[in-house]
C-alpha cells in the first residue's frame, strides 16, 4: 500500500515538475509582450525594439511572435526610418506569410518606398498585396498608392488604368473622389484631353464642391 502511495505521488510530482515551467513560461512571454506594447503607446520606441526583440528571442513560438516582429517594424516606421521599418516589415511577409499581419506589413512596405520616393519598389510591393492577398483590407488602399505610384514614376498609362480598374472595384470607396481627379490627371499627362475634359467634368458637376478637387478641376478644363 505504502508503495503505491508513494509512486503515486512520484507521478504528481513528475506532472507538476514539467508543467509548471510551461505554465510559468507562458505567463513570463505575456508580461514582456504586455511590457513592450506598453513602451510603443508610450512613444518609447527604442525601448520598445529592444523589448520586442528580447520577447521574439526568448518566445519564437508564441502565439504573438508575428505582431512582436510587427511592432518593431511600426516603432521605425513611426521615426520615419523607413529603410529599417522595410526590413522588419519583409520579416513579417516571410517568416508568416499565413499570419493576418502579413498583408498589412506587405502594404507598409509599399508606403515605406513610396514614403523614400522609391516608386519602382513601391509599385511591385503594392503589386504583391494585390497578387497575394487580394481578398485582404490592404487591397483597396494598395491599388489607391499603386496609382499613385505610377503616376508619381511618370507611368500615366498604367495610373490610369490602375486609377480605373480602383473606381470599377471600390465604387464606394471614401477615395472616389480623389481617384476619379487623378485618373483625369493622367488622362492629361497622356494628352488625351478629350476623356480628360469628361473627367474633370465629373467632378465640376457634382452637387457638392469636392475640394480641393473641384477647384483643381476646373483648372484642368482651363488647360484642356
């Protein structure tokens, strides 16, 4: 009796012995994620990277690995270190590209370029949360920057189908407005100022002013 007592007791232990340092383990990697989420609201974005980088080593396998490499990317982007916030960011896109956060790191990576005036690069990763995260919520504003990002590289062609193919998806989208001005744009970039007129007009014709784009196209049917 006494040896069953006791090697039931042996079993308790062993259990208790393997478990608990899983459970406090846990707990631990919580805290530090709680911790450095903290020092990022606060604006402390150093102690924050570093915190976050502690909780990523430290907790490869938690549940929070991905938003940890994310917030890091966010704690530069937020100091306007954008070729550093690109870095983190691509971290993200390739250690869980399965993960929700992936789509909105690939699409920070886009506004890091496009932010760097590098709109070579901001055009193909914009493209990519297109190609690989259609259905996502980046998708809208992605196809939006991506316009913007020919346009701005002087590729009026592919803005203007861009800006067309985004007002033909997203007709109730806040930034109709602003896509229907910059197709218009385009159109006059490519001196074709017939479709262009009919586009300004759109905008001169609403029953509300839209500025400052109605202003600005009335200008563009001035110099059409």
């Amino acid at each position: 009796m006494k040896k069953s007592i006791m090697y039931l007791l042996l079993v308790v232990f062993l259990s208790l012995t393997f478990y608990l340092p899983a459970e406090a383990g846990d707990d631990k990697c919580s805290k530090q994620y709680l911790f450095a989420a903290g020092l990022y609201e606060k604006g402390n974005f150093e102690l924050a990277i570093e915190q976050f980088q502690r909780f990523i080593t430290e907790c490869p396998q938690n549940e929070t690995a991905a938003d940890a490499q994310y917030w890091i990317g966010e704690s530069y982007y937020n100091q306007e270190k954008y070729k550093e916030a690109i870095g983190e960011y691509t971290k993200v896109v390739g250690t869980f590209p399965k993960n929700k956060i992936a789509s909105e790191s690939q699409s920070r990576i886009g506004n890091c370029y496009y932010l760097l005036q590098d709109y070579k690069n901001s055009i193909s990763a914009y493209q990519k949360v297109l190609d690989d995260y259609p259905s996502s919520e980046e998708a809208q504003s992605a196809l939006y920057w991506l316009g913007w990002s020919y346009f701005k590289n002087s590729d009026f062609e592919n803005a203007a189908k861009t800006y067309d193919r985004f007002l033909k998806n997203y007709p109730q989208s806040q930034l109709v407005v602003e896509a229907v001005f910059m197709l218009g744009e385009s159109l006059f970039n490519l001196q074709k100022y017939a479709p262009a007129i009919d586009i300004y007009k759109k905008i001169t014709g609403m029953p509300t002013p839209q500025e400052p784009y109605t202003l600005n196209s009335y200008y563009g049917l001035g110099w059409c």
